[in-house]
C-alpha cells in the first residue's frame, strides 16, 4: 500500500511531465519561429512578395505568423503556471520543505510575472524578445527536467521506505 | 591625396575663426578672406562701412555675428574702437564652415564656395547695420566681433594664394572618383579619418546640413556608368558608409549598424518622380528573391546574371531585351532597373492576393461636447469638404465613410446622387458591447457617386451635433465598428477625437498624477493602458486597417494608450494640445494639415522587407509597423512622411569588396496599381577600423539611437533611456580614444572624428527633447506625443527637431530671405548654435524645431525694428504667444517672413510631412513661461535639470580621460 508521500510524489511526477511537455512545445514553437528567420534569409517563404516559392518543409505545414503563435501559446501560459503553483502547495501543507523550497524561486518568477501583467506574449513584440522567450523556456526546461528525476527519486524512496515498513 | 593630414590641419581649423588655441594656424588665415573676384567688393564694403559710426558696426559684428569662438570669449582681442571693415570679414564665419566642409569630405562643388559666400556678407552688412539704423542702444558694443579683425588683416596679402592652393590640392585629392579608379579591388583609399579636438575646436550648427561623408565604392562595380546607380542619401542611409568586414570588428567600433530608410520624400509623386519599370518584366535572384540592380553582373554573353547578394547566376528574361509594346529590340543598357538605384516596378498579377483595393477612408468624428464646443466637428467637417478633391481619386473608386461617436454610435448612410429623393440617413446604435452594422451597403461610398450627398452631408454635420451635451466617447466600440465595416476592403480609419475614450470597449481612465511626473513611476504612464489598444491593433494590421489619430483634448487623454493603434498599423498620431478653433492660427494650423494628410497618396496594403548580400541579416526593425514576421514589415497603409530604421548584424565575415543591401516595398498604389518600390544601396567594405570611423554618419547614428532610446523609455523608463544615451557617447569617445587616437590625449582634450564631432551636441539635443528631457513638467501625452515624432520623423526633419535652428533675423545677411538668382529658392540666414549667449538684448530671432516656430525678440528690440515687423510702435503692444506675422510693405517685413516660410518648406528638403508649425511670438520680458517654453529648446545652455553643454563635454571628458 502506498503511502501519501509516495502518492504525491507520483503527482509531482504527473505534473511534472505535463510541465516539461509545455515547456518543449513553447522551445519548438519559438524554434519554428526563429527557423524562419535562418531560413528566410534567403526568402524562402510564402508570402505576397514571393508568390512561386515555397521551400519544401513549409510546404507541409502552417503558415506561422506571430498573430496565432502568440494566441495559441498564450492559452498554456496560465495553467501552465496554475498547475506548478498548485503542486507547490501541496508540498507546502505537507510539509515537504526541500521539495517546496527547490519549486519556490520559479513560483516567485512566475507571479511576478502575472502581478507585472507581462506573462502574456505580445506580437508586437514577439520577434524582439525572441530570444529572451527562448531562453526562458530552456532554463525552465532545464529545471523541470531535474525536478522530474528528484520527485522521481523521491517517489522511490518513499516506496521502498513503505516497503520496509 | 597626398598628406591628407595635412591638408586638414589648414583647412579644418576654419570653422572656430576666434579660437585663440589656434591663432596662428596657417589654415585660419587662409581660409578667411574671399577669394580674389570677391575682393572688390570687399574693398566696396570697408568703404561704405567707415561711412557709419561705429555703433551700427558694433551691432553687426556683435555677438550673433561670431559663430564659432564666442565662448572663448574676446577678452585678448578687446579693441573696440578698431576699423570696422576688418573685423566683419571674419564676422560671418558661415563661409568658412564650407570651406571646412569642403576640405573634409572632399566635395569638389565645395571649394569654390569657400570664399563667395563671403562676399553677400560682406557687403550685406553696412546697409542693414547703419542704413536702417537698428543698433544696439548700448553704445561701444566690444563685442567678439573684434577679434576677428585679427585675422582679417593679415590674410589679405598672402592668405589669398595660399587658399588657392590649399584647396586646389583638397579638390583634387577629396575627389572620390579619382581616388577609385588609382585603387585596384578594394578601394585603397575610402574616407580619410580627421580627427579633431571637440573641446577647443566647438561644433558648429552648419555642419549637421553636411552630407554624409561619401561613399567610395571600387571602380566598375556597378553594371552601367550612370551616376544614379547608388542609393542617394535621402531614401536609405547607412549609418557606416564603410562596412567592417567581420561582427568582431564591428563590435570593436561600438558603432551601430543600421540603415536609416525614408522610401518616399514627397506627399506626392509630382514632386519626387521615380523611375519606373513599365514593362511588369520583373528579374529576381531565384534564391535570394533579390531584384535585378545596377551591381549585378551579366555572363554568358548576357543570356545570365549573377545575383550580387547571393552569388546565384539566374537567366535572363526573354522579354528583357524587348519592347513588347513597340514590338522592337530595347538596348538593355538603357533599362532603369540597371541604371538607377530607386526604381519602381509596375507588378504583375502574381504580386497580389487579391485585386487591388481602392482608397478607403473611413472618418470617426468625436461630437461629444468637448468637440463640438471647441469648434472641432466644425472645422474637421470643412476641411474634408474643401479637401474632397485633393483626395485621391484617379482610378474613380475611391470610397469614404463616416461615423460620428458620443456615448452612443451614430451611423451615417450616404446615398448616390442619382437617387432622386435620396437622404442622408442617421443611424444611432447604442449597443456598445456587440456594434453591428445597420445596412453594411451604403456606409462607406464611392466618392465620386456620391459626391453631391457627401457634401450635402458635411455641410450639414455640424449642425446635428450642435446642442450635443453627451461628454462621453465609446471610440473602442467605434473603432470595433469601423474596423468591421472596411475589413473587407481594408483602408485608413481616420479618428478626430477631442475626448478620452470613456465608454464601451478599450475605456480608458485619467491614470495622470501630477506627482508621479519626473520619477521613476512615470514611465507607466508611458505605456499602454488598456491592452485592448495593443490587440485591436495587430488586429487591425491584419485585415489591412490603418489607424490615424487626430487628438485635440485640452485635458489628459491618454496618448500614450491611443498612439498603439497607428504605431502597429503603419499610421501616425496627430495631437494638437489645447486646440480651439476660436484662435485662427489654431483653425489654420489643422485645416492646412488635415488637407494635406487627405491629399498624400498613400500606399496601400504594403510590405516592406529589407535584403542583403550573403552575410548580412537585418535583426531589429523600427518605426511604425507590424513586423509580420521576422524579416518583414507590415503595412496596411504606407504613409510618405515618415521613416524606417533597420538595424543590421553581420553575420559572417563578408569577402566581397562591397555589400548591397537592397530595399523593396512593395503595394498598392491609391489610384489602384501594384507596385515595388526598390532601393539598392551600395557600400564599400573595410577591415580597418579608422575606415569605419571616417564613414560614419553622424546624423543616421542619431536616428537610430533616438529609436533606441524611445523603445528604452518605453519599455524601461526615460532614466535608463537617457543614461544609455550618455554611456553609448562615453563607450564612443573611449574607443576612439583607444584604438584610433593612441590613447594619448595631449592636454586631455577629447578626441573625435571630424564627420563625428556633432554626435556629441546631437545626442545632448536628444536628451534634453521633450520626449526624453528630465523634468517634472511635462505632462505625459506631450511626451508620448514627441516620442510619437522621436520614432518617426524622416530624418531631416529628425535632426532639426533633436537640434532645432536658430536664425539671427534682424542682422541676417543682404542676401537672406530673398530668392536666390539662380535656384529662385529663398536663401536662410546661417544657422546658429542654440546657446543663450548668441541672443542679443536687440536681436530678433526665430527658433525653428520643425513642430514649433518661436519668434525670440529681445528685451532691447529698438522701435524701428518693431514698426517694420510687426507693425506696433512699443514693445509693450506686442502680441506674444500663438499669431502671425503681419504683412507688411516693407523690405524686412517680407524678408523675414520669407525666412519663416522657408523654415517650414519641407519640400526643399527632400521629406514628406503636413506639419504647419505653429509660430509663437515671445518677447524677451513677456510671459515668462512662453520664454521658458522658447529657452527648453536651446539645448546647448543649462536648463532646470539638464546639463550645459559645457558641463556635459566636462563630464563626457571626465569619463573618457580618467
């Protein structure tokens, strides 16, 4: 029978994924975005300008523009937020100090950034902050991607120290 | 161009007659006589001068006179009782910033105007001076005038050969094509670095109508001999005229890179015709996209050509060579696109998601009470019906709507002329949330169906809104409405509001707090609002809606918020504060602009993108737009009087001995034909960082820091704007010092290239512009509204607005402000420094920034004076504040309103802009706050918060030197 840390744990774990799948969602989505940049620098691109050419990959795919990347992203932003700010509490009234203390700093971030109302992305300003979007969403892949092996490891412990029980 | 240096060193000096540092400086004397044909004349002017007293000298040669060495002050040079004739040859020392011009950039045109202009000076003098008798009622005025008279003896006899040759030998070795065709590849010799000494050598206005300095391209880059082949400076410059081959390079510099882009220079094409490629035989790189341009080289016998941004040879067109027309072979050498660097293609249909649209203007009138009760409704209806045929209109499908907006929408259903008993109908629609259009069909008309209703309709409008009480504006909701009545079509919502938005969508509050002004907190006021502003915006961007602003509020209305919707749809913002058409000159000033907005032929559903040779990427783009994505602007309507920074980033290193970089807008034109407009421009590389440095052009380093300090303000606040503002100039000045200047500074002055020495000046002007200026004055929409400008005038009108012009009118030379024989253009009397000490007590001055006209008359102005300008006996009857001049039948009355008119002819200078300067006339000891409002624009003195100039080198040097 598992017991209510290992049980956290494993939602830590759950949310966690879905938090790390966001994050490389945002990264492809900016990627994409910045792919055209490297790319369009020899034009290669549907538009009005170049009526005729549309390079083979984009050929399969939408057309990209900042208007309905903004939009869609814009949809995860705050539950992607919600959800890591949810998680935390509950490390906070069980008690789980090392585990709420490690989620505090990006909780922080996270609500400054809705308190400064700038956790929305702006497509007037999407392809100036390009880069410091990007940035953002490695580092917090980055993080999630430690947190997820901790609350793993942390999950196992808990299950074998049940176990021993 | 042998021993360039040297040749500096005598001709540079020119432009700091009185510096006492250098008196002796071989160059000085040279330069400062006329040349020999206008001696006699010279000779003429002593003559005639000794007729007068010496007062009436005084008064020329006084401190207005002295342009350059004024500060050091003429303690040595004290001689005032001293023959006069001399003393004014070096008056003028105008004349003399030619003859430095033409030293340092080496244009030849310039050399012989080393000495004429002197020559309308000399003899300009003694007539106004004593003739007319407006002296000074000090009498034994000193004067810095004296010490001229120093220099102007001792040239006389040797000065005059000397000149000759000096100059002879700068004609020759400036050239620029001599020097490119000795050079073999890579032009050996680009721009020659002058560097001069900003402290004891101070800048001189005249030098910022200097042309950048030249572009010295290899011999036989481009296809064709023509001599249009390169970009002229007035659509795209380049803030390095010589490309550093490698990002490091350029980062070493510390210089930006950009181009600074003004595609059109006219509100109409009359007056700036471009060539234009009729055929639709369009050759593009098949890589790159690029257009066919004059550097391209052809192969194969011609059958080929090779892209010159991306190396790619593509075929040649069958249709290139020949007139389909005419039916006969063309001489493909004659073809525009190969002979000029600004052509404009006529597009095929491939060029067009759709048939091109018409000319839409759709009109929100604001008829809440401040509106109607300040006269606005009224006017703005006028102007539109007295304007019904400027706008537009050659293709016959021109439309226009109108919309009035209160609390409430009102509709307005405007039907054809043929319908008998057709009536204007109104329609209100008080729904705000969900705005729906009545009867879609007959809101917006074609104008010329309807022209008998709409003018019906326009004469009638005031009177509807006559006795409206209502204070609120739904303009959200309003513009929800318009924007859903023209999105099919797409078109320009123009918005005359005089009241905050208050209701319905995108409501706005009074967010100003007196106390906030001038510290950190008021950036927020800076910014938007209501994000509704932002969203709609891009929204509109989308469906080909254009958004300009006519805001008139004598209280707070939240520019800041409003100025998003033209910013992202390539519009402008318009704010006219404390309007009232009870003061003509207020009606004037709106009615002569919105005229000439409504004539402009705009562009229509336009992109804008910038190519260039492999290596190069354009990063950051500025001005008002929406960047679609990340290489291409945006527009929905292209206006024609602003302008476009680009910044560029290098890549990789660039091999090639010269980069193209290649601008191409294209869209609709408002008679309904698709169009490209292309601008090729050209420039030499260069691994040596002196090359950078004496390329540089200081007027474009400016444009693009005033975008970047607007962004910064927006985006950080005006502290961190203005403070990056000074570390960018500081982090310049080091790296010159560094790695050009040695490192070793002599008596620890400040060492700056010569085409650089007004970076300093300009970006103190920037600092101290009201968009920017430390203060707690300014309220908030006057400063969203200059940061409006700060980010969108071309760039002439730019640099006067960073550095506004200060003539001297009641000395102004004899020549000034009369027709100039040969061009019949009004001549401008020599620009001033803007420093309180060239304002004499008697003097009578016009301070011009290009938005606002100041008319400076000094607490001394002598009656005469008075009676002939502005027709009043007494000072004291003088009509300060907002006015005209009278027209008087005097010489001077006609003179200086010339100098006025001339002020404000944009035309002259290659730029677009309805801009009708207000003219303020302030006296001296009148309305103090007027007079302070005058003195906020002569950035070089010390103002509540802001720095002297003198005390901002003090500091500047205090940090390079350390």
């Amino acid at each position: 029978m598992m017991s209510g840390e290992a049980w956290l744990y494993l939602l830590a774990v759950l949310i966690n994924a879905v938090n790390l799948f966001l994050q490389v969602f945002f990264t492809i989505m900016y990627s994409d975005l910045e792919w055209y940049v490297s790319f369009n620098f020899y034009g290669l691109k549907k538009d009005l300008e170049n009526p005729t050419f549309v390079p083979v990959r984009r050929r399969f795919l939408d057309y990209i523009n900042p208007i309905d990347l903004c939009n869609r992203l814009n949809t995860y932003i705050i539950p992607e937020a919600a959800v890591h700010g949810v998680l935390t509490f509950l490390f906070l009234i069980n008690g789980y100090w090392i585990a709420l203390l490690l989620n505090l700093p990006l909780l922080a971030f996270n609500v400054k950034k809705i308190v400064d109302n700038a956790h929305l992305l702006d497509a007037t300003e999407i392809f100036r902050k390009l880069n410091v979007h990007k940035k953002e969403s490695f580092i917090k892949l980055g993080f999630h991607l430690v947190m997820f092996f901790f609350y793993l490891y942390s999950m196992i412990v808990a299950l074998i120290r049940d176990e021993s029980h | 161009m042998a021993a360039p240096q040297d040749q500096y060193g005598q001709g540079y000096p020119a432009p700091d007659p009185y510096a006492q540092q250098s008196p002796s400086q071989p160059g000085f004397g040279t330069s400062s006589p006329p040349p020999p044909g206008g001696q006699p004349e010279e000779v003429g002017g002593k003559k005639k001068k000794r007729g007068y007293a010496a007062q009436a000298y005084d008064f020329g040669a006084g401190a207005n006179s002295a342009l350059g060495g004024q500060q050091q002050g003429g303690g040595q040079f004290q001689q005032p009782g001293g023959p006069p004739a001399p003393a004014y040859a070096g008056g003028y020392a105008a004349p003399q910033e030619n003859a430095y011009g033409g030293a340092q950039y080496g244009a030849p045109a310039a050399v012989p105007a080393v000495g004429a202009p002197g020559v309308p000076y000399g003899a300009e003098q003694p007539q106004y001076g004593g003739g007319v008798g407006y002296q000074p009622p000090a009498a034994g005025y000193p004067g810095p005038g004296a010490p001229a008279q120093t220099y102007g003896m001792d040239p006389a006899a040797g000065g005059v050969a000397g000149i000759t040759q000096g100059m002879g030998q700068m004609g020759v070795g400036g050239q620029p094509p001599a020097q490119a065709q000795q050079a073999a590849g890579r032009p050996a010799v680009l721009n020659q670095l002058y560097p001069t000494d900003l402290l004891n050598q101070p800048f001189n206005v005249a030098e910022l109508d200097l042309p950048p300095p030249p572009i010295i391209l290899p011999p036989n880059s481009s296809v064709t001999p023509s001599p249009d082949a390169n970009c002229p400076p007035k659509y795209v410059r380049s803030t390095l005229n010589a490309v550093p081959t490698t990002h490091s390079l350029l980062k070493k510099s510390k210089l930006p890179f950009a181009l600074v882009i003004q595609p059109y220079t006219s509100l109409h094409d009359v007056d700036d015709p471009v060539p234009i490629v009729q055929d639709q035989v369009i050759s593009r790189c098949r890589r790159c996209r690029s257009y066919i341009n004059p550097y391209v080289t052809f192969l194969d016998h011609g059958h080929r050509w090779r892209c010159n941004m991306c190396n790619l040879t593509n075929d040649v067109p069958q249709a290139f060579d020949w007139d389909a027309a005419a039916q006969k072979s063309v001489d493909r050498w004659q073809r525009p696109e190969l002979n000029h660097a600004v052509v404009e293609f006529v597009a095929p249909q491939e060029y067009m998601v759709r048939p091109p649209q018409p000319l839409v203007y759709l009109f929100l009138f604001d008829v809440s009470y401040a509106s109607v009760s300040c006269g606005l409704l009224a006017t703005s209806a006028r102007t539109i019906l007295d304007s019904l045929n400027r706008i537009p209109n050659a293709d016959r499908r021109t439309r226009v709507g109108f919309m009035a907006v209160d609390s409430s929408l009102h509709y307005f259903a405007v039907p054809k002329d043929t319908d008998e008993n057709g009536e204007t109908n109104m329609l209100v629609v008080s729904d705000l949330d969900e705005p729906f259009l009545p009867i879609p069909q007959e809101l917006l008309v074609p104008l010329s169906e309807s022209r008998l209703s709409v003018e019906k309709f326009l004469t009638s409008l005031p009177a509807m809104f006559q006795a409206n009480q209502n204070g609120g504006s739904c303009m959200g909701s309003a513009l929800r409405a318009g924007h859903k009545l023209i999105s099919p079509l797409g078109g320009k919502i123009v918005v005359i509001t005089a009241t905050l938005p208050n209701v319905g969508y995108g409501k706005l509050e009074m967010r100003e707090d007196k106390k906030l002004l001038g510290t950190s907190k008021e950036s927020g006021l800076l910014q938007t609002g209501n994000s509704f502003y932002k969203s709609f915006a891009v929204e509109c961007s989308k469906n080909q809606v254009s958004i300009d602003m006519f805001l008139f509020s004598s209280q707070y209305q939240d520019v800041a918020s409003l100025s998003n919707l033209p910013r992202y749809t390539g519009g402008q913002t318009y704010f006219y504060p404390g309007w009232n058409a009870g003061r003509s000159e207020d009606a004037i000033k709106f009615a002569t602009e919105f005229s000439d907005y409504l004539s402009a032929e705009i562009g229509l559903e336009a992109v804008l993108r910038v190519r260039a040779t492999t290596g190069l990427r354009m990063s950051t783009f500025y001005g008002n737009f929406f960047n679609r994505s990340s290489d291409l602007c945006a527009f929905p309507a292209f206006p024609r009087d602003q302008s476009y920074v680009v910044e560029v980033a290098i890549d990789e290193s660039l091999t090639k001995n010269f980069v193209c970089m290649q601008t191409a807008v294209l869209h609709t034109t408002s008679n309904g034909e698709r169009r490209i407009r292309v601008m090729t421009l050209s420039l030499p590389t260069t691994t040596n960082l002196a090359d950078v440095y004496a390329s540089a052009d200081q007027c474009a380093i400016t444009t693009f820091f005033s975008h970047k300090a607007v962004e910064r303000a927006l985006s950080g606040g005006l502290e961190p704007a203005r403070e990056a503002l000074q570390s960018k100039l500081i982090e310049l000045l080091q790296t010159f010092k560094k790695e050009l200047a040695g490192g070793n500074m002599g008596s620890g002055g400040l060492q700056f290239p010569a085409n650089l020495r007004g970076l300093p000046v300009l970006f103190l002007g920037l600092i101290k512009n009201v968009g920017l200026r430390k203060s707690a004055q300014i309220p908030s929409d006057l400063r969203s509204a200059a940061l409006c400008q700060l980010s969108t005038l071309p760039m002439p009108l730019m640099m006067q607005y960073i550095y506004p012009r200060l003539y001297s009118l009641h000395d102004m030379p004899d020549n000034a402000g009369i027709p100039d024989p040969e061009t019949s253009q009004i001549v401008l009397p020599p620009p001033h420094n803007l420093s309180s000490e060239r304002l004499v007590p008697y003097g009578l001055y016009l301070i011009d920034d290009g938005q606002t006209q100041f008319l400076w008359v000094g607490r001394d102005a002598v009656p005469q004076l008075l009676a002939d300008v502005f027709d009043v006996a007494d000072r004291t009857k003088l009509k300060v504040g907002k006015s005209s001049l009278p027209e008087l039948d005097n010489d001077f009355n006609e003179r200086v309103r010339a100098v006025i008119a001339k002020s404000r002819d944009y035309r002259s200078r290659g730029v677009g802009s309805i801009i009708v300067p207000h003219l303020y006339i302030i006296r001296e000891d009148g309305d103090p706050s007027l007079k302070l409002w005058a003195q906020t624009l002569l950035v070089e003195d010390r103002a509540d918060q802001g720095m002297s100039f003198q005390q901002f080198m003090g500091t500047l040097r205090e940090k390079v030197v350390q």
